[in-house]
C-alpha cells in the first residue's frame, strides 16, 4: 500500500511538474515536495518489503545491496534527467517520469492481491 501511495503521488508530481508555468516558483515547488514525498514513500514501502521478504541471516548485506542499487539509480537518473531536459524540455522531462511511476501501479496491484491471497490460503 505504501508503495502504490508512492507511486500515485510520483505521478501527481510529474503531472504538476509538466503543467506548470515555467515562471511559477510556487508551482514547481509543489511538483518537488510532491517528488520527495513519492520517492521517499516509495523506498520505505520498498524497504519494508525488502525486510519482509529476507531471510534474517542476510537481511543486512540485502538491504545494504539494495541501498547501493537505489544509489547508483537515483545518480543514472539524475545525470539522464538533464540530459532529457537539455535535449527536450523540463516538461518532457516530468510527463516521462509520470508514466513510468504509472508502470508500476499495475504491477504493485498484482503484488498485493496475490498476497492477499497467500495470507488467506488455509495452512
């Protein structure tokens, strides 16, 4: 659930994002805390499942893993962002990430009804 709020939020981002007037300091800075809060949403459920999902015996060095892998994404894609902004425009730029938020919406739904179903299988 907590990924999926991510995921929606992410998308509002890059809807505001796109919309807005280049001009309206005020805009753009709702697309951003809307970024933040998606993003960050969208790592702490991401971790939780992590958590949840490793044994404890190499909970850490999956986490740690993860961690790194988050990292080197959030580098390639800040350093692909200004390449899509520079060659496009910031518009572009915040359409394109909506969508791809919006690619995980589906997949998220998938995960938690098939976990719904695990948990109510009879034991």
């Amino acid at each position: 659930i907590v990924m999926g709020a991510g995921a929606v939020v992410l998308i509002l981002a890059g809807v505001v994002a796109a919309v807005a007037p280049p001009s309206s300091a005020a805009v753009l800075t709702l697309a951003l805390v809307l970024l933040g809060l998606g993003w960050n949403l969208s790592v702490v459920g991401g971790t939780a499942q992590i958590t949840d999902a490793a044994p404890l015996a190499q909970r850490a060095r999956i986490q740690g893993a993860s961690d790194v892998g988050l990292a080197i994404a959030g580098s390639v894609g800040g350093l692909a962002s200004g390449l899509v902004v520079e060659a496009q425009s910031f518009a572009v730029l915040a359409q394109g990430s909506a969508v791809v938020a919006g690619l995980a919406l589906p997949l998220l739904v998938a995960m938690a009804v098939r976990g719904r179903r695990v948990a109510r299988a009879p034991s």
